[in-house]
C-alpha cells in the first residue's frame, strides 16, 4: 500500500467537497433475532443511499485487532496508526477537553489515600465525587501554576480522575509512571527512561511533592499518582498532507482534540445530533472536509444496550438528506470501529462502509449493513488507512502516479 | 498488517480455549467432475459447522507462492513467514524426528558412489535400501561420535538420506554444500561463506574425511553429500508472544518438530485420527490451545489420490461433533496450504478457512468447501498470519491497541 508521503504528492486542491460521517462503534454482530443493530434499525434513508453507493468493509488496524479510539481515528483520517501513536495522557487530556498546544506534556492523575508512610492506601481515594475532585483541582491549581518555567495545568476529570498538562520548551515524555500501581506500596515518582528526560523528571516530581503539600489536609485524597506521560504527536496536518480545508463537528471532547490533532478547525458547540448536523449546514461554504462524529453509537454499545443503539442510528437516518441536499461530491458514512452490543466494548470487526458519489462503480448492495456490505459491496475489504486515498480520488483531489 | 511485537504486547492469558484442526494440504483444484475434494466428500459435520461459523480463505504466505510445510505452518502458527526462516537441514532432521536443540547444526545428506580418484558416479548410491541405510548410519555413528567438542548424530531417512547433526557451541550455519550436484564431479568439501563459519567448516570437513574412511568398503556407498546447513531456528515460543500454554497432536515427525520449534508440547503418540482425537480430549484440560494436524490429506494429494483424500476428510468428519463437545471458546479448520490431486503436489491456492466461536459475524457460507469459503464466507481472504490474531481476538485473548 502507499504511504502518507505518495499521497501527500499526489492529492491536489480543488473545490469539491467531502463529508464524512462517523458513527462510532456503529458495526456490530448479530444478536438479536439473528441481527445486528444496523439490521435491526429503520433506516430507509441509508438503504437508498447504499443503492447508489459502493460498499464494503474496513479494518482499523488488521484482522483481530481490537483498536482504541485513537488508532481508529487517526487510521480513518489517513495516518497510519503503527507509525503514529499518541499515548495515553494526551488521550486523556483531549478527553477532558484541554488544547493541547505542540511543547505539551500531558498524563494521567488518580486521587488517591496515602498513610502517614506515604503508603498508598486507596488508589482511587474513595472514588470522590466529580464535584469533590474540581475543588480539589482549583486549589492545586491555584497554588501551583509554574514550575520553573513550565506552565502547570491541572484539569479535572470524573470522580478521582484527572489530567495535567505541563507546558514548556525541552519537555520529554520518557518518563516511568510515578505509580505504584498497588494498594500497599509507597508514593512513587517518576523516573527518565533517558538521559534527555531527567530535567522532565524532576519538574514532575517537583509537582507531585507541592502537590501533596497542597493536599495535606484533603484526605482520602492527600497524594497523586500519575502516568501515561505523553507528549502532544506532533502531526502533520490533514492541509498539509491532503491539501484539505478540514472542519471537526462533534459532541465529546476527545474527537474534538482528535480532529484537532490533524489540524482540522472545530465547529460549534453541537450537544445534539440535530445540533452537529445544523452546524454541518451553517458552516459548508467554508471548508471542504467535513468530519462529522456521532458518539452515542459507541456509547450504548458500551452500555450493552441494543435498543439505545438502534435508535441513534434511526435518528441519524432522519438527517441523511439533509446531507444529501448539500450536494457533498463523496459522502462517506462509517465507524472507527465496531462495539458490539454483546461485547459491550470495541472490537475487532471490520466497519461497514459506504462511500457516496459520481465516479464509484454501484453496487448489489441495497441496505447499509455489516452482511450487505460484506457480500454485495463492491469496495470489498480495505485498511481504514485506504479511505482517505479512496475519498480523495472520488472528490478528484488526486493526481496520476507516474506517467 | 500489525507485527508480532504488537501482538505480543496485546495478547493475555485466559482461560479460553482455541482448537486449530489443520489438515494438510486440504485444500484442492475441481478436478472430478468439476468438483474438489472437499465438495465430494460427505462431510455433514463440517457442513453443519460451516451454517454457524464464519468462513474465509487464507494465502500462506501471498498470492500465487506455493509454500513448503515450514513456511506454511510458521504462518499458521503467527510467524511471519518471510522474517522466519527454517532451514532445509532443520527441516530434514525434525522429518526423522530428531529433538533438536538451540545449539545444533543439520543437514540433509545422501550416501553416494566415487570412484577411485573421488569422482562421484551416483549422487545416491544407487538407492540403497532403507534397511542397509540403517546398518551403514549405525557403523559411522560407532565410530564417529565426537569431533573436538562437538558431538555428532547421524540418522538414517528413507533409501540413501540421512540426516547430520553437529551438536555444540558456535557453530555457524554460512557453509556452501557438500555436494558437487552433478555426477562426474569431485566429492566435494564445504567452504565458510563468511570468517565466522571457519572453525564449522573445518569440523563438517574432518567428518567427510573420517565418515570416506569408515566407508571405504561401503560401495556402492562409500561416499557422503552434505547439504543444507542450518542451525536450530531459535524462534520465541507461543507462550512468548501469545501468553498460550499450546500442545501438538501429530502423527508425523515433521509436524511435531515443527511445533516443537514454536514451544508446542507434543501430546501422545497418535498413529491414527482416531488416536489424535482421543488424545486432545484426554489432555483437554491442560493447555489452551490445541494444533492438531491431519498429515494424509496431504499425502494423498501428493499422490494424485482424490478418492483417499476423500475418504480421509470423510473421517475426519465423523470426529468433528467430540470437538464441538468439549466446547471450544474458538475452533478453526483449515489447511496449512493446498495438494490439489491432479497437482500431486503442493500449490498456491488459498486454503479454506472456518472459525467458529460466539463473537462472529456467521455468514453465509453453510458448506465447507472453497466455492463457499470464497463467496459466502464473511471473513473474505486474508494471510495465515493473521489466523493466530483472529482465533486470539475471538477467544478474547487480546487487548485493545491505544486507547
């Protein structure tokens, strides 16, 4: 397969447009009377839609992996998701809406219960409260906003979860979990895995000390434990890449940082399907990448939750001409990955996929479903990595290779 | 496609089971009647398993290679083919069933006919009887048993093969042959292809001369051709990087070293199916997961018998319902390459590939034969290698990849 660099030679500018719809975790497997969800919903506007579309099935990463929401994502948007990786503490600080700027050092915190000892009693400090935890992290915050010359940030998260974010030049992110991972064990720092990251370390460390000063009287959370130290990728743009104008509209903060990890511009402040398509709308004149993310798809196949998830899909279906009615050149409707009912989590099936516009060879299939798209769609079986290069040579946004 | 180091990195130890039914060489050509031999045969077990798996068809190694049993198995087994390489001399002493350790050197040798002055007039001594073989490998083995610290082992094949191991510290693969190749030629001694394989060269040379010696009365086998060199793979076990505990059922010495290299325990001492499938169900309860392989669908293959290959597969059949019966978290069919009948031989043709377990998409393959497995069947056609991922994903044997 051709790498980011080929395609980088080859896309070129255009006016056309592309509109990529996201419904995550929408595959699943059947389990219901024999059926999957997208089986089971009434969604007669994405059966027309697959009637002149061409189909097929995705692999995130390849067969049997199962992939967070990063690889998946960052696979779709065209970036290979082996060679690129972000790690966990800026997942993290993405989740709870941070922007991260490109010097940053983000990681994960728990609260947690320490004795006088420092030996870590609780790791979770009782699971507090959310509304605990924000107090919590205002008084940090307000007694601790530099480290030298590194900006501090303390941003929290659900009950004893939080993120910080250190901000300056000459950051690195070879950093040990400063967590003892155990109930019974002591405080722990962290330690550079390299020599280049022991000025990182000890501003770290700095941190968990004033911090635990700070929270001397707080119990059950008097101490941090912090991990997944990771640096803000660093990656090229969707522009740069891609020549795109690319616009995120989302609803959760994690896909919102994704996207604007790959230098896409983030639109409104959609809460609502109904909201991110109107968002879609207002705004279609200005870009010409569009990255649409349902997230509720994913969640209630989280939750187990069949019905929920048959439901999302049917209120999208309703918005589908809408879409239509834009005139996208290449409109494409996918997940990032599957999250079976049944398994109540990602998983490693491949995502149906329908690509929408003038220049596909039509297909057998009819309705838009995982079986559809495996027996009658004529895109067959590809990477997720090949849907950029795919939609990019349906929107004409791609030259010849070689003569 | 993901390396082995990722997949390592994701699998976990359960308690799930994976039963991996190889029956080599399954796969075959219509060549009576139109048919195969798997669309002949009358396999209602496999049919009916067929209804509630997902099916699929593998390539060994890629499109149109025709793989030899090493390659083809290292796939099946999660190595990558290509990166792994087991050698001819390796091969050839696992085939007389030799155990083999991290330090040892094989070949494959032929006794041969010289003349007086060293010329060789028949590479193969004029097939000698397996019988006479076993006298002559017994009569050098009494008197070559050692040279300086290395220990020899010789051990006779079928007619005039026989197979060397060297057995000790740095010895070193990079030898030419021992062998001229043609009739006419000088006996031949081995060259180092690089410095290191000097003092090796020197100890494979002083056995030619010592073995000349001994079989200075021999005729027509007085002479020794060796080639082949390779040393003892030395491949990280599926405990390493699938956190499997995996056990072997063969009948064949070859099958069983071949798992053997990948850390398999060899279970039994089947002689027949009947005997292998008693064996996996008496030691069910000890490993996690199971190869059992069938060596004569291959056979017969190899022998252009398409009725005996039948009849093979016919019996496997009746056996299928004791492996459902143990219920299996994952239980896959295939073969590790083809032996189409009218090939009589090995080929490049994909092999038929069934998996059942509860978290597939079951599609609509509802017989077990390559017409089906190609377009019924949901899993589409992918690399062996990504078997071990599959069946690891479906036994929920793996992590998520990034968050």
């Amino acid at each position: 397969m051709v790498n980011e660099e080929i395609i980088k030679s080859l896309s070129i500018k255009t006016d056309s447009k592309i509109v990529l719809l996201v419904s995550d975790g929408i595959g699943d497997i059947p389990s219901k009377q024999g059926k999957t969800v997208l089986e089971t919903a009434n969604i007669p506007n994405m059966d027309i839609l697959a009637s002149k579309s061409a189909c097929g099935l995705t692999d995130p990463i390849s067969r049997g992996i199962t992939p967070g929401s990063g690889p998946a994502h960052l696979s779709l948007f065209g970036y290979n998701p082996i060679k690129y990786q972000i790690g966990r503490g800026v997942l993290e600080a993405l989740g709870v809406g941070v922007e991260l700027s490109a010097d940053d050092l983000a990681c994960r915190g728990n609260f947690a219960t320490m004795d006088e000892f420092e030996i870590i009693t609780d790791r979770r400090a009782g699971r507090i409260p959310t509304e605990l935890n924000e107090k919590i992290c205002q008084k940090l915050q307000n007694q601790i906003k530099k480290i030298g010359n590194i900006e501090i940030f303390i941003i929290p998260g659900k009950e004893h979860r939080f993120v910080v974010v250190f901000r300056g030049k000459n950051l690195r992110e070879e950093l040990s979990d400063a967590d003892p991972q155990l109930v019974g064990k002591k405080l722990k720092y962290t330690d550079s895995l390299i020599s280049e990251a022991e000025a990182t370390a000890k501003i770290v460390n700095e941190f968990i000390k004033q911090a635990i000063k700070v929270l001397k009287d707080s119990l059950p959370a008097n101490a941090v434990l912090l991990r997944g130290f990771a640096k803000h990728p660093g990656l090229p743009t969707m522009k740069e890449l891609f020549k795109l104008s690319p616009a995120a509209i989302a609803t959760y903060p994690m896909y919102k940082g994704l996207a604007k990890l790959v230098g896409m511009d983030i639109l409104g402040k959609a809460e609502t399907i109904e909201d991110e398509f109107k968002i879609l709308k207002e705004n279609y004149a200005k870009y010409d990448f569009f990255y649409v993310h349902i997230k509720k798809t994913d969640s209630y196949g989280e939750d187990g939750n069949f019905e929920k998830k048959v439901q999302v899909i049917e209120e999208v279906d309703r918005f589908i001409p809408d879409i239509i009615n834009l005139k996208p050149d290449v409109f494409v409707i996918t997940g990032d990955h599957s999250t079976p009912a049944i398994l109540k989590g990602h998983s490693w099936h491949p995502n149906p996929f329908l690509l929408y516009s003038k220049y596909i060879r039509v297909d057998e299939a009819k309705q838009f479903s995982e079986k559809k798209c495996t027996f009658q769609g004529g895109l067959g079986r590809f990477f997720s990595l090949e849907a950029i290069p795919l939609m990019l040579a349906n929107a004409l946004k791609m030259k010849k290779y070689g003569a």
